[in-house]
C-alpha cells in the first residue's frame, strides 16, 4: 500500500527508561522480530529517569537488525 509515492511503514515508540537498563533493547529486539521498520527512541533529555536517546541509539545498533532507530 503507498501513500504520496512512498510505501506504508509501521513503528514503535521506545521510552528511554534507565531502570530496568535492557528495556530498549529488548523492546527493538522484539520490533525487529515482528518486522516492524522503524524504532523511534523518545529524545525527552530533562527527564532524569531516561536515557541520553543519541548514545542509547548507539548501544541499539548491534540488536537491531531490520529497523530504522531514529530519534523522536
């Protein structure tokens, strides 16, 4: 199905939680084993409970393999 010349693309939403600290790795893996195409990280820096989103992104790169991480 495409929309304006481009194909249908489906997500997710990762929040950054600190505690536990394998929460946005486990979410992306799980993304990526249901075929989703991109993973966007919440990029909320004044929250003290997340993460910095740009270095999580970084530490996400090895357990994603079909998605997009972007930011959000």
């Amino acid at each position: 199905m495409a929309g304006h010349g481009r194909d249908l693309e489906f997500d997710i939403s990762v929040e950054p939680l600190a505690d536990p600290p394998d929460w946005a790795a486990r979410v992306s893996r799980a993304a990526d084993r249901a075929g989703l195409d991109l993973v966007g990280i919440q990029d909320h820096p004044y929250k003290r409970r997340f993460l910095d989103t740009w270095t999580l992104i970084s530490t996400l790169v090895p357990v994603t393999e079909h998605g997009l991480l972007l930011p959000r």
